[in-house]
C-alpha cells in the first residue's frame, strides 16, 4: 500500500471515531443527536437559542463536527420527533455508546429505558429493582449525568411522594412536566415542583 493510502486509511479511521452531530426541530425546540462509529454518544435537549444548544453540544463532547447521520440516526429522528408530537415511540431500540459510563449508571440507564411513555418510576423503585433499596439517592445522581434524555427518559422517573424531582435540561423540573404532559403520564399536571 502506498504511504498517500496509508495516510488516508488512518485518516477515515480516526474520522468515524470523531463525534459528529445534527439538530432536528421536534414540537419541544431545536434537538441534537451526537454519534460516532460506536452509536448515540447524546441528546441534546434544547438551550433555547440554536446557537446555544451548539455551543453546549461543543462543550460536552469536544471536536463535534455537524454530519448527515446515518439511515439508522434518521429513525431515531423520526421516532423521537414523533413521541415529542405525543406519539407512543419505543426508543429502546436505539444503539447506545455507552463508553466510560460507569457499570452503576448503565444498570440504572438500562431500567429507566424500559419504562414506556405515559409511565413512570420513582428512584426508590429503580433502587428496588437493582436490588439496592437504599441507593435511591445514586439512582437520581447517575440519571443526573444521563448523556442520553429521551432515549433513556429520565423524565419518566420521579420523586417519592409525589414530586417530579430534579431534571437537569432547560427549564427544569417544569421542563420533566412538559415532557410527561406529552406522553400522557397520568397525574403529571399535579406532581408536584417542589419538596415539602
């Protein structure tokens, strides 16, 4: 092989491991997916302002370069778009990259992408379900760190009592509400934003 095609194979290699992304209009704002050759690195929630939701893509995965994804991202796109219009989507089969995420977290990930929309968990209950009752308080720190919103939808995981607990997008717990407003999650209108 030529030293000019060597150059280029290592080149495409390192190509398909870069990040790339895309933004895509859903009924909630402007969202992007993140991928590499491994899978979804990300979601992005909307920022509000375009520019915005670029620039924090920027920050949280460095050397992100905007790409046409594949045929299996445009499905995401279309699933995700349609569950935001309140359509009942099964995201579950979309490819994760889980590289670095902690074995705790993808046990805590892989739960909460099981709940189906208009359903919820709370922490506790997903502690329960790890067989670790008293790690609720773990559950909501690693779904705090959740690279994946919507895919892994912890919006669909709540505080005990009846309280929608934190969220970590735009907007915030109020945000969750909408969200779970859209999927028809009985009772979202009344959960509560704040802690007693």
């Amino acid at each position: 092989m030529a030293r000019g095609q060597v150059e280029r194979s290592r080149t495409s290699c390192l190509r398909t491991r870069m990040p790339s992304c895309t933004l895509f209009d859903t009924a909630i704002g402007r969202c992007g997916l993140i991928w590499n050759d491994r899978g979804l690195a990300g979601v992005q929630l909307p920022e509000g302002e375009e520019a915005a939701t670029r620039a924090r893509m920027g920050r949280r995965w460095p050397g992100v370069a905007p790409a046409h994804p594949p045929v299996e991202l445009l499905a995401a796109i279309r699933d995700i778009t349609a569950l935001l219009a309140g359509e009942q989507c099964d995201l579950r089969g979309i490819v994760l990259d889980e590289t670095g995420v902690p074995p705790f977290h993808r046990r805590v990930y892989g739960i909460a992408r099981a709940i189906p929309p208009g359903s919820t968990l709370t922490y506790g209950e997903i502690a329960t379900r790890l067989g670790d009752p008293g790690s609720a308080r773990a559950v909501g720190q690693a779904l705090g760190q959740n690279p994946w919103p919507l895919v892994v939808p912890c919006h669909r995981v709540l505080a005990a009592g009846g309280k929608l607990g934190g969220f970590s997008a735009v907007g915030g717990a109020e945000f969750k509400r909408r969200l779970l407003l859209i999927e028809g999650a009985p009772l979202a209108a009344e959960l509560s934003l704040f802690d007693d």
